[in-house]
C-alpha cells in the first residue's frame, strides 16, 4: 500500500475544531502550520511500524517517526475527536511507582479523551504491592489488566525487569536517571509546531538553531531524551553548548552536532535561539536539584527571538516574570503534552482506522 | 427567550424514575414535591449564568439561583439519565490537596454517572507534586486536563493562586477554614425538599423555622457558606443561635435575620426546628474538634418535628441512637449531595441541552 | 421459566473471540474445554440467586454455582464483549482500606472492560477518612455513590460493620485472616479449566485429586476459602494435606473429604496432584510470613503432572525456576482472574441480560 495522504484541507475554524491553544500566557502556537508546511499529508503508513511497540528510549524512533507523530498530534490538537470514542475498549495501565502527578494526568487525559479506560497505581509507596515482589511479576500481572503499560519507576533498570513479565507494549514514563522518551517527543513536537520548516529534511539557509541546554545530561533523564532526538535534527542545529555545575557531567558520544560543555551561562546567553532548562533529577529515591545557580528572569539578555523550553515543575530558576514574554514557550509545551501522547498511543495501540473520516479522508498518492 | 418550563407532569412511579431516596434510616425525602409546590418549572434560562464560571464563595450565589439548583437537582434525582451521557467528552479533574474522600467520591460518582471522566489528584501530600511548585503553575497544567476541576486545599488562598494559572472554571469544595460552597448548596437542597414552601419568595405564614446552628462560624468553612446562604432565604428564618465555646467565634455582619451567640445548647435546644452540626474543622495542616462538649443522643430533649443537619464525618457529638429517628435528615442530606453536585456540573459545563427530551419538554411561557 | 442453554457452538477461533490465555508463561488453558463438557450449556437462571446478593463467604456458594459461574467466565474468557458496553451506567465503589494493588486492579479493570464506572478508595491510610467514623457510616454514605462497593479490611469485623449502613450488594475482597471468597472462586475456576471433568456431579473413576496445601487455615483467608471450596467438591478429592509450622492451625470441622495435617513437606511432596501454596497473611495491620521454610523450585521432587496455585504475591517460597514448567498453573490462575470476576459482577449487577445475542442464544430445553 502506497503511503497515505490527507485529501481534504484541514479548516482551522470549522465547527469540529478546538482553540488552537489552551495555554493562558506566554506565546500560543498555532498546529496547523506544520500541517501546511507539509502539504497537508500525514504518513500513517509509517506510524504502522509503532503497532504494538513499546516505547523505552528515544533512540529508537527516528527523525522520520518524530515528524510523522509531531503531524498527527497538531491535527489531533485542532480536530474535535473525543466523540468519535478512538480507544473504545482499550484499557491502559498508569503504574507510577514513581509518583508523578504531571505525567500521569498528562496520558490518563490522553488516554480518557479517546474513551479508553485506566487503571492505576498512582503511587508504589502506598499500594500494597509487597515489598520484594518482582517486576516481572507485576509486568505477567498487568497482561490480564490491560492493553497497554506506561510505567514510571526510579530505577534504570526497572523497564526492563517489567517487561520480562510483559506481553502487552509498554511506554517508558520515566525510569531513573536514563530515559523520558514521551517528554522528549513533546519538546521537538514543540520546537516543530514553533518553527515549522525545522520538520523538513533538508534546512532552510540561515535558520539553523543554537540551543543552549541548561541541564546535566547523564543524570537527568528529560535532558538524555532531549539530547537523543536533537541528533536526529542536526542538519538544523548549529551548535548546541551544555551549560552545567557537574564535574561528572557527559556529552553525548557520536552527537552529530558540534557540542560545547560549559559552567558559565551569561557569556553564552544572548547567542541561543532555544534554552532548554531542567534543575531537578530524581536519584537515590529522592528529587535533588542541580545546576541552581543559573537561573533566568525577565532582565536576562536573551536574544530578542529566544524561546524557552522547560519539562517542568520549575523552582526559581525559571522566574515567573518571564511567564508573560515571548520567550515563554515552556507553557505552549506542556498545552501539547497530552496531544503528542494521544498520536503515540492511537498509534501503538493500533486505532488509527477508529479516527473520524473527516480527519482521515486518506488516498493513495 | 423567554424562560423554560417543564411541559410534562413529572410522574413518579414511572419506568424511567428511581426510587427517591436513596438512605437507609432516617427521614426520606420525596423531591417531587419540591417540584410541584413550585409548578412544575425549572428555569433553565436562569441557570444559563453558571456557564463556564467558577463556584469559589456560597455569596456569589443567588436565592434565586440556589432554588432552580434544587429544583434541577429533584429533577436528576427522580429521572434515570445516566443512559443519556450528558457529559459524555467532558473531563473534570479532582485535585484534592487535602484529602477528603466523602467529597472527592461525591463528586466523582456525580461526573462519572453522567457519562464525564474523572483525572485525580487523591492526596497531595502523595502524589509527587514537587514541593514549592506554585498553585499557579498546577493550573496552567491543568487547562491542558481538563474542562473543570474541583479543588480542595488546607489554605485559604489556594482557590485564587490556583485560578491565577487557570482558564477553566472551577469548583472549591472546600478551602482551608474559608468557604464550601457546594455542602452548603447540599444543606439548602436537602431543607428545601424537607419544607418545599421555603423554596417560595414569600414565607408561609407561622412557618418560619427557628435555626440551631452548633459549630464555629470563622473557622468552619461548612458553616461560613451555611450562614451566607441562609442569609437569602432570611424572609422563611425567625432565628439563628450559634452555639460554640470559642471565645473568639465570630458572626457575619449584615446577617439579615436575627442571630445571637451562647455557649449554651441545653437551654435553647427544644426551640429549634433545625439543629444543624459541625464539630470538625481543618487548620494548621491538621483535623481539629471543636465544641466537643455539645452532644446529641435520642434523649435530647428536642421537639418533636426537629430535624438535623450534619455535614458528616461525625464523631460522639451525634450519637447513632438518633439515626432510626425521624430527627435524623443528615443521612437524606448526604443522599441528596450527588444530585446537587450534578445539576450543577451540567449548569457549569453548559451540557443541560444534552439531557432526555422526557426531563427538558421546554416551551416558551 | 426453564433452564437456559447455549444454543449456538462456542467457536473457537471466530472474528469475535481473542487468545484463550494472556499468561505468557506455564501452563496455558483453553476455558472452551470447560463449556464442552458441560455440553455448551450455561444455566443462566442458576445465576439469578446472585442478583442483588452480596458475596462474603465461599461457603455461602454451591458446587452448582461455582461450577456455572466458572463456565460463564469461560466464555467470558474466550468472547469479545468489551464493545457491548454490558455494565453502561453502573457504577462500582472499590473501597480498598488494606491497600492491595493486584486486587484492586483486577476488580477495576474487570468492571471497566464491561464499561462500568469505577471510584475508589485506593489506600484506608491516605484518603482522609476521619480517624473513628464507623464504617456503618461510610457505608452509608457509599449507598448514594454506587451501585455495588468491593472491600478490602485488615479486620474480620469489618464487612459486617460496613454492611450495617449499606443498602447495595458488596463483595468481600479480603476481610483480615477471615475469608477471601472470590479468589477462591478464582482457584477454582483454574481447576475446572484444567481438569474440567471436575465440573460434573460424578467423580471419573481413577481420577480423584491429592491437593497439598502449604499454609495455616484460620489465620489465611484464601486458605481458608480455598478449603470451603474444595468441601463443595468433595466427590472430586481423595485427600488434603496440610502442611504448617504453626501450632495452633486449625482445620475445618465437617470437611467432607480426608485431611491430614503435617508441618513436614519433602515426605509428602510426590504424591500431590495440586499444590496450593500462600506464605503471607495480613494480621495486627501488617504482613507476616508464615512457613518460610517450605520452599518449591525446579529441582523440588513433584509428580511430573502436577501444578502449583499460589494467589501471589510471592517471595522466595516460589522459585521463579519454575516458571517456564508445567507445573506453574498459578500465571493461567492470575489471567483468570478478571474473567471469573466478571461473571461475578454481572450476575449481581443483572446485567445478563445486555451481553451480545452471539453469547447468550438462549432457548428453552
């Protein structure tokens, strides 16, 4: 079968569409201009390969499948489809041994706006799973609850020792200091919807971006994520400088951009196009910060244009001062969250033929 | 347009309707004659103003507003509409930063019955909410949620730091010692289908009832937002005593009725038409008694045709020998909690055009 | 009105049937065995006698009705009915006061597959149930929230307790060292699928089972439900043996089948056709580990045909080296576990009557 295409032009103000944006302040973003600059056409065909699929580390997905979804969640984001029922029947495991208020509302409001269904463990420490009992265990116990597992837990090793019990697919909500592969899809989604023509395969002369990463990769999982998926997009990065206090601090092996590592924010500041900020880390069963000397507020010297990203719950070193500026993307970002989320659940857990026709009115190219 | 009536008798023993009452012991209450006294009319058109607002204080209310409420409430009570899914795509979030699970589950029980979904924040102490994270940032993740969401929190300021972020409406059940807008809703729902004339803008003559209201006004929100809404049905009350033994009970200024405070209840108890309870308030992160020395058992001397009021939790300030007696309307009362809770949540949520025809025959008077 | 049977053959491999097992190791059943040899008949009028009914001792059941809600979960087991939408509009409270996640999850995912609602009360320690309200009151209050509430207790008083203010059915999930009924039903409903001969009246001659069970009746609920079971299929045993170090276990008076009690394990160990193992209980609010020093594991010397129940969680009592052998019935046990709650909820919620037509061609004998 011949890749798939949309036929009708998507209306952005027709009576089966949504507000664009629900965020309150800071700069809205409007999905439907990656869908333009795309002329119109989702690849579902190539969303085929997520069937089933579990979701552990951003590495395994490609530039290819990050774009694909980032365009099916901009037409979810602007297409009333709650009362088409998608996930009818499905039932989704939310196992946050970990506790997460954030994420886990974020994919249980994903998953309930489709119509599935949840059951949830919102938190290891007090649901009676006995001490001592196995991953492997809980995961041969989850395949007669549900469809699919998303799971967060504080060890690395966790995802793995789950799905030796698992038949079901499971997406990584977080494990330890190793992996976010759904936050670092809800960033590009972000930087996608913000700059459109960073979707296309080839750069558009002059726009490659300076991305100033303030963060230490290897031990915060949101920036390793963050981190995998950028090198998929090198041809539009000029450079990204990693601004930590760590000592410890490592830079990706085989990054396909040049990377700088740096204690020093101010000399680098007014260069970036995107700072992505993270001071929190969750290691040894507790949530510890690093990196809180640098902080930003609305007298920083951004560069005019500079836009923030930040996966949240910030402390002080995102001031709120900067809420109502331009450079305030990070609110944009999380109003995307759960439509990302939707795309990559539709996908794996194989719906997108329960989609509304007007959404999907496909052809062969 | 001018304002909706009910066309058809609302017929009681029909196949649709379920039984009126829903409580084991105690009186039981048939809201069908809260719906005859006032002929048969709900006035949808005045419920029109709930749309999309948030419910924070009882005195933002209106008498008005608070009868076509109850009225709309004995409507859902006796009618079967959870096969209508009148909030079928909505999404109300629970976020329960102190946690209450009489109200969360009234609330949810009241979503889920009418088709909406439920995301929950059970316990914030649990649930991984970073500490410092700002009220602000929380409701600017939750406008991404959800369509509503109902909060309860120890601090007085949480409604209004929470809305900073926030463009959803909201519902405060319950804020701290400051107001619980929705019990007191419940308290006056529950009276008005036990005396129906009170539902009237004029008292019926000899009528008025005398209030016996043991608790703390100040640092009780369930008796701050009983006493403001009493104050709009001021023409039906004769008096209010209050009786506490906080030497620094305060009593709202403005009341329109008479109102006069003792730290005696043996004196007065036999006056009193409705005794309403409360011995529990929340401050300083804490449970707390109060008044602990105001008890009623079956012997109390109370006149025969009293009634009690009592939000519930209890302890031994109401003893269970009083539950087999007709004195006892608190069980009616928490019976009647979901219904109200649901009017209101399709009022909120603009979904009354979604209920059966057999309920809504509307017709321009 | 005459019993119902199943007119048309179960097929086993139509478009609406889905994979018999979902354990992906051990033992795989195949529940349509268990309806053959009942020759594809369910006696759905048997089940009436649940309507309404609350389940609180295994022994308040009968062979008749075990058997005939195990063939019901056999074909619940092997159809796809999720899309009947069998619970629409009935609402379950899960009110889990000793937290237990598999449990609780197996409840709720077993109501929302039939498209039931759920709220819950996930852990008694952290919902803000008020220190010293009677559960005669919470049940109470539950009687305006649902339609049927599923408990879990540390104390054997508690489900009376709660019972006494509540009008709906309940199901007992486990009341301290007392009884755990639908776990039993759940053991059972394994045996029958692997010997469904065990199902008819008559014992097949040669046939009759040697159960080992390693664990102390009076302190072990799901002990002490398994063995109220196993009297009702009495005909079926040649002998019980059980195996303790504690001196004080006691064995069921009346037991209508040879019992034999040893704190010894290796002597016995080969003459067993069943092993039923549990080392945990929950007494004095907290877990114990009972008979630790009884332990299986590949190299254990079992008959070659013999199979392990055990109703998890496990700690080293259960070597995960049997896993992949034949003798581990107890991951076929955990997959059952919804399918046979199912049966359960529906025949008490009545809802018989809304499973697809394809299911339940019933006709008159």
């Amino acid at each position: 079968m011949d890749e798939p295409v949309l036929k009708s032009p998507v209306e952005p103000h027709g009576d089966h569409l949504i507000p664009a944006s629900r965020n309150s302040r800071g700069l809205t973003l409007d999905p439907t201009h990656l869908i333009e600059v795309n002329h119109r056409r989702v690849d579902f065909q190539a969303l085929q390969s997520l069937v089933g699929t579990s979701i552990v580390h951003a590495d395994q997905l490609s530039r290819e499948l990050v774009v694909e979804l980032s365009k099916f969640a901009a037409l979810l984001e602007v297409t009333e489809i709650a009362s088409h029922h998608p996930l009818d029947g499905k039932l989704v495991v939310t196992a946050f041994f970990e506790a997460s208020t954030r994420t886990r509302l974020s994919f249980e409001s994903a998953v309930l706006r489709l119509d599935g269904k949840i059951v949830s463990v919102p938190d290891g420490k007090v649901t009676g799973i006995a001490k001592g009992e196995s991953l492997s265990d809980i995961g041969e116990m989850f395949n007669t609850y549900g469809d699919l597992v998303v799971i967060r837990h504080p060890d690395e090793s966790s995802v793995g020792e789950l799905a030796s019990g698992l038949t079901l697919p499971l997406i990584n909500a977080g494990n330890g200091c190793d992996a976010h592969p759904t936050q670092a899809l809800i960033d590009w989604y972000t930087l996608l919807k913000w700059r459109p023509e960073l979707s296309l395969p080839e750069p558009t002369p002059g726009k490659k971006i300076r991305i100033g990463l303030i963060g230490t990769p290897g031990v915060m999982r949101s920036v390793n994520s963050f981190l995998a998926l950028s090198t998929m997009f090198a041809q539009h990065i000029e450079k990204v400088t990693v601004i930590t206090d760590q000592s410890d601090a490592v830079t990706p092996e085989g990054a396909s951009f040049p990377i700088e590592l740096t204690d020093e924010l101010e000399p680098n500041l007014s260069d970036f196009d995107v700072i992505y900020m993270n001071s929190i880390t969750y290691r040894d069963e507790a949530y510890e910060r690093l990196g809180s000397r640098y902080k930003l507020n609305a007298d920083s010297r951004l560069k005019e244009s500079a836009v923030i990203l930040h996966p949240f719950a910030r402390s002080d070193e995102l001031h709120p001062s900067l809420d109502r500026t331009t450079h305030n993307l990070y609110f944009a970002q999380a109003a995307g969250a759960v439509f990302l989320r939707q795309a990559l659940l539709i996908a794996v857990l194989d719906r997108v033929s329960h989609l509304p026709p007007s959404l999907l009115l496909l052809t062969t190219v």
